[in-house]
C-alpha cells in the first residue's frame, strides 16, 4: 500500500491538489510529512506558507491512499 500528500484548502473555490513529489510513500512517510508545522497554515513560519494562506486561506497537508 502507498500514499500520496493532498493539500486540502478551506476555501471552497480552491480545489484541493497533489503536493508535487510526494507519491509512493509509506505510511510511515506520509504521517511523518504531515507532523511537519510547515504542513499547515496554523503552524507555518516560512514565507511560502504564509504566502499561500494570505492567497487561499487556511489550508493543511493530509494523506490518502494511492
């Protein structure tokens, strides 16, 4: 079994998308990925993130099985 990262956006015109790269992963590694602060608009503190949180509003990472 594997898993893929899907960013979900609360906004309900910004549909939710496939973070690039991120495919093929263990369970192990997706629960990892998503633990990061960096995978939430809650949490972020880098310039990117919060770029995109001013863009679309809160959003986070989450897993779904490929």
């Amino acid at each position: 079994m594997s898993y893929r990262i899907v960013r979900f956006y609360a906004n309900p015109n910004k549909q939710s998308e496939n973070v690039l790269g991120m495919r093929g992963l263990t369970l192990e590694e997706a629960q990892e990925h998503c633990n990061d602060p960096e995978t939430s608009s809650r949490t972020c503190t880098t310039q990117t993130g919060k770029a995109r949180t001013r863009k679309y509003g809160a959003w986070f990472d989450g897993y779904t099985e490929e």
